[in-house]
C-alpha cells in the first residue's frame, strides 16, 4: 500500500540498512510492536496519555477519546481554581487560569506503518476546529523484531536441489579450460548451507505522533 496525500508530506529518517537475504526454505515472522500500558484518564499530569491507532481503529472513536482525555486534564487543570472565592480579585483569578492554560496535558495519538493516514487524519480533523485545540505533529521511527523461521522441509528440498547443481556444474568445468573453471567457480559461490540462521532479525518502522491539547 503506498502513501496517502498526508503522509506524503512529511519526511522520515532513513534508518534500515539493507537486510541480509534469506534463503527460500526461511521466512519471516513479524511480532506485535510491544507498548507501554494504557494510561487511566485519571493519572496524574506526569503520566502520559497515549492512544494507539492501528489501521482497524474507528476514526470517530479515536477522536472521541481525545477529547475525554482532554475533558479530564482541562479538570485537573482548574481543580484548584476557586472562581467563586470572594478573597481574590478578577486579575488573581484570571491569573490562575492563565497559569493553568501554560500547563495543559497534550493527548499523544500514535501510529506505525499503514496506520499512520489514519492519525494524521485525526490530527487534521483537530485542526481543523482552530478555535479550540493545539496540535502537534512528530515523525519518528520504532525499532523492531521479527522472528526467522526456518522450514525443515524446503531446506532439505534447497539442499538437494543445490547438491544436484554443484554436480552438473562440476561436470561442466571438465569440459572447460582450468582457468575459465576457477572464475566460474568464485562468481557462484553459494553461501554455505552451514552458515547458522539468526533466530531474529531487527528493522525500523515508521512511527507518527500527532499531539493534542486545548487551547
């Protein structure tokens, strides 16, 4: 799947290098990207509120739970701004809100790979309500693993076939001049079938973070 009119322009790091070739009897296996617990609405400014988007994530359902992050962080914001208490002048409690305003939570909304459309859709669906939130976008990249599993099957399959190769290209080489042969030889190379498969292999994916908070 290619990238969509969002995504297109923004600009990621390069961070994969060029992945060791597997043999056809291995394949990979991608593991679930791990992520930090789920946040209560109800933790406190120094806990981050984080919701993960994947590409089956309901668009309005992500957006709704933005904005009930951000109704409890607006709530810890004023908790203790008394706007009834006959003590402080207008200018004191304007000054409080004010206060409270410099330190209002962002909400993280985050996506990897195909997923990534998808929230910064989000982002731009808050955008687009201007007078009310902030937003914020980071591009990044996630480190990670996948599993190399072998099939026992196709290898002795692969093995047999390579073995009945090196045994007509040997037969080939007699006919041939020595010199020609040896180059031959050195050009074809296989890597060797005892070579010791890793059991994991490491990549970096695309990761975007779309930062909401109030205004």
């Amino acid at each position: 799947m290619g990238k969509g009119p969002l995504e297109r322009k923004l600009q990621f790091e390069k961070k994969n290098n060029d992945l060791v070739k597997l043999p056809k009897y291995a394949k990979v296996e991608k593991r679930p990207i791990p992520h930090a617990p789920v946040a209560s609405p109800y933790a406190g400014t120094s806990v981050p509120k984080i919701i993960y988007v994947s590409t089956n994530t309901p668009f309005m359902s992500a957006v709704k739970r933005v904005q009930k992050l951000l109704r409890h962080a607006e709530k810890r914001a004023t908790a203790n701004i008394d706007l009834e208490d006959t003590r402080k002048t207008e200018q004191q409690k304007l000054a409080e809100l004010a206060k409270a305003a410099d330190k209002r939570e962002e909400i993280f909304v985050k996506a990897t790979g195909r997923a990534i459309e998808k929230v910064l859709k989000i982002g731009k669906w808050f955008e687009e309500k201007g007078t009310e939130y902030v937003v914020r976008v980071k591009t990044g990249s996630v480190l990670v693993v996948d599993d190399v599993v072998e099939d026992e099957e196709k290898k002795e399959l692969e093995m047999q076939k390579q073995q009945r190769q090196s045994k007509d290209e040997s037969a080939e080489d007699q006919d041939q001049e020595p010199s020609k042969a040896a180059k031959k030889r050195k050009r074809q190379a296989p890597v060797s079938d005892d070579a010791e498969l890793p059991e994991t292999r490491t990549r970096w994916v695309k990761m975007v973070e779309v930062a909401v908070s109030l205004k």
